[in-house]
C-alpha cells in the first residue's frame, strides 16, 4: 500500500528521537513503541493528521520489570490501524489518559486500571469496571497467583513457574 | 434496570437517571458474570484455549474461538490450507445467521411482539443443525483450530445446507412482512435511540450498530481474512442510527450471510483442511474480525513457551454498551427496553 510509506515517513520526521521502535506489521498495520511521556503528542498527531477516529482497545501488560500499555488505534477513513506500545515504569504505574481525545478509550482505561492497576492520569471516572468496588487487588499482575492445583497444568510448567 | 429484569438478556445493570419520564442520563453497571478468562488463558496451552474462547458467548462461539486462532496463527505464523479458510467461511456465516437470529428472537419479546421468539427461534435450530451436522455440538461447538478446521464437512454437506438457506430466504419474506408492517414495531423503533455516526465512531461503536449509522465499515471487507476476499459481498449500510436501522442491518446481513455461504459453497476446494502447528511461540501479534456484534480483537503475547504470556481480548459489545447512553438521552423509560434490545448485548464477551 502507498499510503503505508507515507505513514511512517511522517512519524518518522515528526517524532524522529522519540520513536524506540517504529515498523509495518503487515500491510495496513503500523506498529510504534514509544515512552509514556510521549504518549498524548503522538496520539494527538495521529488523531489530526491521520484521521484515526476509533480506539480499538487499550491492553495493559505486565512485563515484571515495566508495564506496557497498548493502544490498538484505527482509522477507518484510511484504513489504517496503529499499534502503540508506550512503555511505564514498574514502580511508578501512571499514564496519561487519551480519554480527552476519543471516548471510546474510556472503558478501556478504566479495564487496564481495574485489571492492571495502571493510572491514568487525567481520566474522568477511573473506578474500577468488572471487579467490585472494595476488591484490593489487580489480577492481571504477573504476582499475582493463579490457582494451579485446580486445573490441569503438566508438571514440567508448574516446575518452570 | 436489572440485573435480574427481563430485558437485560444476561445479569448486568442500567442506572437511569430521570426527568419525569424522560431519561437524563444513564450508566450501564457490568461484572457480573467476570470470569478471569485473560488470567485463566495464561496458564493453558494455546490450543486449550480454543474451548475457552467457545464460551466467551455461547450465542456466536465460533467467531469468538476463530478469531483467538487467527491471532495465533499471526504469533506462530501458520498459513491455513484453503479448504479449511473455506470452511471456516460457511461456518461463520452460519453461525452469524444464528446469532442474529437469536437478536431477534430476543428483540421481538422486548417490543411484544411473541412471534418473533417462535419464528426466530425455529429458524434458528435449522442452522444449529447444520452446524451439529459439520461439528457435532449445537453450541459451543470447539470447531477451529489453530492452523485451520478441527474436521472436514460431512458428504453432501453442501446439499443441506443450500437446502435450508432456500427455505430460509422464504421465511425471511415472512419475517419482513411481520415486522415492518406491524404498526407497533415501527412505533416502538423508528427514530428511538438514535446515535450519530460520529458520536458512534468516537465511542467505539462498531459492527451493525454502527453500520445502521450509515458507515460501511465491514472488517471482512476491509481487514479481509480467510477466504473472504476472493468471494463478493455487498456489507449491509442503513442511514438513521435508530433502532430501526439496526434492525434492517441485521436483517439485510441474514441475507448476505445466505449469499456468502451459497458462494463459498460454489467455490469450496478440494484438499488439506488443517495445517501443523508449532506449539510453542514468541512475540506478539492481534487480528480483529467482523464478530457478529461489531469488531472482535485478540491480541496475544508469548514468551517462547507453549502457553500465551498474555491475551487480550476486545468485545464489541463492550464499546457499544457504555455508548448507549447517548441513544438513551432524551427518550421515555419505556424505550430503554427497545433501546437496549437493539444493540443485542451479550453479558458472556463483554464481562470476559
């Protein structure tokens, strides 16, 4: 696709420093990995220049030594879909939130804050979505512990934790 | 509203705020039926988790699981053989056909309109039985697999299912009539909840819901996989964004989902179903399909061993339940009902 080359070379000249990684998945998919100080600029060019008008999803992964939050961002105008992996420190879990400039990241946020315990700063109603209110913690976390006696897990994985 | 009310189709809360009769504001209260599937998913193999995402809803299982196995085939870089991509096509129409016929028979009760359920209903066995036929369970069916289809399609398999899909265009003449002549039905949908095309996008909406705002936004179409780029289709577009144009989406849908199954049939081609896979994978890689409800997204990391480090999981429905408030705005208590049904929730993906 033309329009692929054009993407990158934009992001390229615009956020040339900031970029820790910056790839085309396959065709239509952009793949960028950025720091989270960085987050609400690259968000906010992609909105104006790209069009991008739909937060597909917001994943929070725990990688044990930082968090990742994962933005799947879609423009449906040009058929493009970014992928940004803003990485957080893990004793600091905060992030700006992109709230204020798509709506629809609002649930997302609020599940990756519930399930993750990653802050999003600046979100109008960051309370917790599926667990209940006076729940203390967020499972999604790599320490927290699965019940592994209940289900069938061979042995070699319950050695290798 | 709820979360033991009749309209709720599932255990989840709507709180209303209102003026009298008229709804100021609302906010949809979910968890309920919270499983834990991303944390139970980590500590299963990849395959295992075929029969979890079965059950992420029990009303379209198998786009929930054919989604979680493209995304893994994008991780372990598998190439499906093209009789299992066609395969894999037929069955996910027939399973949007009765997903959307399950909406219906599920919306006509909300509008008091019983026949619906009957109607709906009946017509939908016919399909489950196909899909029994091909996979040998009604529901939750743990048909695909990673690298492409679990079995092949029974002998003249084709032959039952262009059968049932002739008397099924017929029923929806029948359907049609019903409905759209009904003054009741036109009372309690035209022009209730009606959500613009760029709220609906900025919130998230996506799938006939967001067809019926007159986007053409079809993923089978746009962010094409398996077989569907090399069959034709016409995705289904209404203007208003009310309740009635999403029921015209999801009715016009039934009938290209028909096509497409007809196509696909005509062109199955002979040969390997299903391709080996690795079992151990690293990385990360998404797809998103075209769920029946709107765009469906497994994101899947591994870390080099035979289980997945971690696995996201996007529900349509979930975007579109908390846009819902914006339909709301303005109408009578009375339509939330109306309001709600059309959207066709399903507690099972949203809740994860």
């Amino acid at each position: 696709m033309a329009g692929d080359g054009e993407f990158l070379a934009a992001l390229r000249d615009r956020f040339g420093a900031a970029l820790r990684d910056l790839s085309l998945v396959r065709d239509r998919v952009i793949r960028l990995a950025i720091d989270r100080k960085d987050l609400v600029a690259v968000c906010k060019f992609l909105k104006e220049k790209f069009d991008v008008e739909h937060v597909t999803c917001i994943t929070a992964v725990d990688w044990r030594d930082h968090f990742e939050s994962v933005y799947h961002l879609t423009s449906w105008k040009r058929n493009v879909m970014i992928q940004v992996n803003a990485s957080i420190p893990h004793d600091d879990p905060r992030i700006d939130s992109i709230t204020p400039l798509w709506n629809g990241a609002n649930v997302h946020e609020r599940e990756a804050y519930d399930l993750m315990g990653i802050v999003y700063d600046g979100h109008p109603n960051l309370t917790r979505i599926l667990l209940p209110k006076d729940y203390e913690f967020h499972p999604l976390r790599k320490d927290f512990p699965q019940e592994l006696d209940r289900q069938y897990v061979s042995r070699r994985k319950i050695g290798g934790g | 509203m709820g979360p033991q009310h009749p309209m709720t189709h599932g255990l989840w809360n709507l709180r209303i705020k209102v003026d009298g009769e008229t709804i100021v504001d609302a906010e949809p209260e979910i968890g309920y039926l919270h499983r834990g599937y991303e944390k139970i998913m980590e500590v299963r193999e990849f395959q295992k988790n075929v029969v979890l995402t079965d059950r992420l809803c029990y009303v379209s299982s198998i786009t929930w699981s054919h989604a979680y196995c493209l995304a893994c085939e994008e991780l372990m870089d598998v190439e499906v053989p093209p009789r299992g991509q066609y395969l894999r096509v037929i069955t996910l129409e027939l399973q949007r056909i009765a997903s959307h016929l399950m909406w219906l028979a599920a919306y006509g009760p909300d509008l008091g309109l019983l026949t619906a359920l009957l109607w709906a209903l009946r017509e939908r066995e016919l399909f489950l039985d196909l899909l029994q036929l091909i996979s040998g369970a009604r529901m939750n069916q743990n048909w695909p697999r990673i690298g492409g289809v679990r079995n092949d399609a029974p002998p003249d398999f084709d032959q039952y299912c262009r059968k049932v899909i002739a008397h099924f265009r017929k029923k929806m003449d029948e359907y049609a009539n019903v409905f759209e002549q009904s003054k009741l039905f036109q009372v309690r949908t035209v022009g209730v909840g009606r959500i613009s095309r760029e709220d609906a996008m900025d919130w998230g909406v996506t799938g006939p819901n967001l067809r019926a705002c007159g986007a053409r936004i079809d993923l089978r179409e746009m962010d094409p996989y398996d077989a569907y780029p090399e069959i034709e289709f016409e995705p289904a577009v209404a203007r208003d964004g009310d309740s009635y144009a999403r029921y015209k989406v999801r009715m016009e849908e039934l009938k290209t989902s028909c096509d497409l199954i007809e196509r696909a049939l005509d062109k199955l081609p002979a040969g390997p179903y299903r391709a080996k896979q690795p079992r151990r994978a690293e990385g990360e890689a998404f797809r998103r399909t075209e769920d029946s409800r709107g765009e469906a997204l497994f994101y899947v990391i591994g870390d080099g061993d035979d289980r997945p480090y971690r696995v996201k999981i996007r529900s349509p429905i979930f975007s579109t339940m908390f846009a819902a408030p914006l339909m709301m705005r303005g109408n009578k208590v009375a339509d939330v009902v109306a309001i709600m049904g059309s959207i066709d929730v399903c507690v099972g993906e949203i809740d994860k």
